[in-house]
C-alpha cells in the first residue's frame, strides 16, 4: 500500500542532521551535565579496580597484608555502583523528558497541518511516528549518546593506563580494535537504513491495523474478519522481516566487538607471555593489562551499541522531520468581530485536489446575500461538499475569487475565519468523551443557559434525560452509543453553541425520522433568522422553503432561484424533486 507523499516531506533518502537529533537534548542540558560527571565519575571508580588488584597481586607476591588494598578495592566497587547507578537514573530521567517534548512538539504540529496534506497520510503511521518513533529517541539520546561520552571516557583512561603499563602490547591491542572498527564503521549506514524500513513497516501495519478498526461494524457484517486478519498479518510479517535485518546487522557489529577483544587477549597473552619470560614485563602488570583489556569490553561494547542506536535515531528523526517540515496553518486567537451574518461570493472558482486529479470545480460563481437560508443541490459529484471545504479553507482554490463577508477568503485570518463559522459535517463525527464535552467542544465558555437552549431547539433534552448521567454520559467511542439521528443533532447543537455567522450543513437532517426532521427544519429557518445559513442536501424537503437554492452539476452552476421557480425552470431540479415526491 504505498501512498503520495505529500509536497513539503523530505525525501526519506536525505539524512537526518545529527544536530537535529542534538536538539532535542538542549531543554535537557543542565541534567545531562549533572548525569555526565557522575558517569564520569563511575568510570574512574571502575578504572581503578584492575590497579588495585595489581596491589593486591603484588602484596601477595612481597608478603604484605592485603587487607588495605582489598578495602580500597571494595570501596572502588562499592563507590562505583552507587555513582553508576544515579547517573543511570538521571539519563533515564532525562530521556523521558526527552520524549515527552519531542511528543508535544509534534502532536502540536500535527493538529495544525493542512487538512490536504493530512489526507494523503495514514492515521496509523501518524501513530507511529508520536509513539514508537519519539522512543526511539530516547534510547538513542540518553542510552546511545550520553553513555557513549562515558564510554569515551572509560576507553581513554583505559588505553592510558594500559600504556602505562606496556605499550608493545597497548599496540598490539589498538591494531586489532582498529581493524575490526573499521569493519564496524561500513556497517552501520546498513543498520540506519534497515532501522528505516522497519520503522515505516510498524507504521503500515498501524495504518492497516486502524483501517480495520475504523470499519470495525463494517467487518463483521460483511463476514471479512479472516481476510482483514490476513492483511493485518501480512503487514506484521512485513514489519517482522524488517525487523530482523536490523537485528541481523545490529548483532553483526555486536559480535564484531566481542571478536576484537578475543582476538586481542589472545595476541596479548601469546606476546604478553614472551615478555613476562624475557623480563621485560613481571607477571602483576601483565595481570592488569589484561584486567583493562578485559575493560575495555564494556566501552567499546557501549560505543558500538550507541553507534547503532544513532543509527536508529536518525531512521526515527527522519520520519518525525517527515511531519515537522510539512507546512502548517499558523496558530492564532480568533477575532472578536460582530455577530452579524456574513454573506458570500464564489466567482469563476476552480479547483482540483491534486494536479494530477480531475477539475471539481470549473468555474462556480454564485452569491449568497447575508441572512437567510441558502440550499446547495445536485447529483453526487457535482461538488457541493467541496464548497464546505473551500470556505472553511481546507483546501485552497486555484482560481477565481471566494469572498465571505465582502473580503477575499485569503486576506481573513484563519482563526477569525473560521471563528465565523459553523460546520456539521456529513458523518457528524462525535468524540470518545461525555455528551456536556462533544456539546461544547467548539464553544467551551458557552453558559449553562446557552447550552440548554441548544439542547432544546435540536431537540436533545428527551436523550439527556434518558441517559443514566445525562449531560455528563461518555457515548463512547466516536459516539457509538448514541444513534445516526443523536449523534446528527449533537453536531448540529455544537454548530449552533457556536454563534456562528455563517453556518454549513452537510445533509444535516440525512439520519433524521420524519418527526425529528421536521422539528429541525423549523430550527433551520429560525436559525436563518438570525444568521446566514448554507445547506447541502439530498433529501430536498429540507430545502423546499430555501430563500434560494443552487443548483449544481459537473463542476459548475447551472441554475438559481426558489424551489417553485426551479421546477418549473430546470429539468435537473424538477427531475430531482419529482425523484424525492417533492412536487405537489
């Protein structure tokens, strides 16, 4: 399933800057200097362990008591884990900090993309990206970056020390690090690639496992359940198989590191042998050279892994500037204005929704005067709903003039714009949360009078009494406990708590019985009253007493006027109000 990438998003080619990974850590920066010396410090205290064994070993050799170095030993040891073990806790700290930034920051700018760019994309991967992605971060800044610099610093003492005590043998040990590290180098470009396509993998197997949970009724009653687990398992098998080649890459450098240092003890112990047998070199000091060669394991272990975890990080951050760099619409606080009702023009207007797509509209021009009820009709296709879409500037048009209020659309601020209007989508979408929440997602300061009126004029009050909580009853998950015709009239409650001066309604009495649909085109037209009203329908007896209607088809507009001038006027009008028994 491969989907249009939509214009703004970086090729997932280009690589991701480290700096960009780096800036994440900044808000972080005076923690990481605490958690920094403190992983500094535990890397002293573990690179004094292997001298003192050295004087301990001697101390057996000359006949001293060990009781002094053994102690100091303990409390190296001792030392070492408490030190270690905050300096852990703070890295964990600070990367949970980390990801709860990098998850505000993008969730903020994920709500403020455009609407055409987030069509193009999946909700399941935008998942994704939030959750997996941003912890894979975690691990690469906190596990992968920061315990580098320890490592770094573990390695170079321990290499300096190791001189110390023998440097044939230091080079010796360098000779072999540096052969297999290269070795390790070439892979890890692997490893951020594969890190890449199992990441993309995890978000289409959320994107297919969400399509199936979206239509989760429309599953069941179609008797598809095997085939969507088929599809969901081919997607997991998919991600599965991207998944081991990192794991197969990831262990390839892993094991690398575990060869360097097996074959270095061997050279060191055959060359390290011959030395102690020369005289150059007495046994105490071979003992821990071999003790720091066997420290360096650790380090160059951790070096490898944060290698690998950057590697990682950047295939996350990739996917993550995939989001941010995508345009967004400018936040902002919607004007004050007057309440008075806004009329609107549409001049010559075309649109398409991609280039590649054909014309919607083909140069639509009609003008609703400010007040009153104004209808939108015509086949399916004719481009009504995109209309609704235009205005509340979803989309931008690419020709023509759209003016609302007797101002170009594009010269209103976002915000102001669309504080000015009221929407009811066609599948009046209703929101996991209460029924008082979903009535007042669009009107949050709206008073409790306010609120009981817009519940008796969609006549809601006869479900609020009936639910065990009323007001404050979850409807559960997109309001599935609530009916089409409810959840219709809780959109168009919210719409109206607004105080919208223009209000659109997409078929907005389409799940309505006869008796509630009458009640509500009563609403409509006393709403109309106060305010501009825009309707779309298909079940025209809602729009029969429509101070105009507009009659659309193929893209443009091919007729005006009132129903009795329509149906005598218009073959396409009167054809489809005779098709819905509207004629007398």
């Amino acid at each position: 399933m491969t989907q249009e990438r939509p214009e703004g998003m970086v090729d997932p080619g280009e690589k991701a800057p480290i700096r960009d990974l780096l800036a994440y850590l900044r808000p972080q920066r005076g923690v990481l200097v605490i958690g920094g010396v403190l992983a500094l410090v535990g890397s002293a205290a573990a690179l004094a362990m292997p001298q003192m064994a050295q004087f301990v070993v001697e101390a057996f050799g000359s006949g001293r008591s060990i009781a002094g170095p053994l102690i100091w030993l303990t409390v190296a040891v001792l030392v070492g884990a408490v030190i270690s073990a905050g300096g852990a806790y703070l890295m964990e700290r600070t990367g949970e900090g980390v990801v709860m930034e990098a998850r505000k920051k993008l969730v903020a700018h994920m709500l403020r993309l455009k609407v055409a760019d987030v069509d193009r994309l999946k909700p399941g991967d935008l998942l994704s990206r939030v959750t997996g992605d941003t912890t894979m971060l975690r691990q690469v800044l906190t596990n992968g970056i920061v315990e580098s610099i320890g490592a770094v610093f573990t390695l170079v003492g321990a290499v300096v020390l190791m001189a110390n005590k023998d440097i044939v043998l230091l080079l010796v040990t360098l000779l072999v690090v540096v052969v297999i590290g290269g070795m390790v180098a070439l892979i890890m470009p692997k490893i951020q690639k594969a890190q890449l396509q199992a990441q993309e993998a995890v978000g289409e197997m959320g994107a297919v496992l969400d399509r199936s949970l979206q239509a989760y009724r429309t599953v069941k009653a179609s008797g598809s359940e095997e085939r969507e687990i088929a599809t969901v398992t081919e997607a997991a098998e998919q991600a599965r198989r991207r998944g081991l080649q990192v794991a197969g890459w990831g262990s390839l450098a892993g094991v690398s590191t575990w060869v360097a240092i097996q074959i270095a003890f061997v050279a060191v112990l055959a060359i390290g042998g011959a030395r102690v047998a020369s005289g150059a070199l007495d046994v105490a000091a071979l003992i821990a050279f071999l003790l720091y060669l066997f420290y360096l394991v650790a380090p160059i272990g951790q070096l490898v892994q944060g290698a690998v975890l950057l590697q990682n990080g950047l295939a996350a951050l990739k996917r993550i500037k995939e989001i941010e760099e995508l345009p967004a619409e400018e936040p902002g606080v919607p004007g004050g204005g007057t309440a008075e009702p806004v009329g609107v023009t549409f001049e010559d207007v075309v649109f398409r929704y991609g280039e590649d797509r054909p014309l919607v509209h083909n140069g639509v021009s009609f003008e609703v005067p400010p007040g009153g009820l104004t209808a939108l009709v015509g086949p399916s296709g004719a481009g009504k709903s995109t209309v609704f879409a235009l205005l509340e500037r979803f989309y931008e048009h690419q020709g023509g003039t759209i003016t609302v209020g007797g101002r170009d659309i594009r010269d209103w601020p976002l915000a102001e714009l669309r504080q000015a209007l009221g929407y009811v989508e066609q599948d009046a979408p209703v929101l996991a949360g209460t029924l008082r929440e979903n009535l007042l997602f669009a009107a949050p300061d709206a008073t409790e009078e306010e609120l009981a009126r817009a519940i008796a004029r969609t006549r809601l009050d006869d479900l609020v009494a009936r639910l065990p909580d009323g007001l404050d009853t979850p409807v559960g998950h997109r309001g599935v406990l609530l009916s089409g015709g409810e959840r219709q009239r809780v959109a168009i409650a919210r719409a109206l708590l607004r105080k919208p001066r223009l209000l659109l309604l997409d078929e907005a009495t389409s799940q309505l019985d006869a008796v509630n649909e009458l009640r509500l085109r009563e609403v409509i037209a006393e709403v109309a009253t106060e305010t501009t009203v825009l309707v779309i329908a298909h079940r025209l007896s809602t729009v029969t007493n429509a101070d105009r209607i507009v009659v659309m088809e193929g893209g443009g507009v091919r007729a005006v006027g009132t129903h009795d001038e329509l149906v005598g006027a218009d073959e396409l009008y009167r054809e489809l109000a005779a098709t819905q028994f509207l004629t007398s």
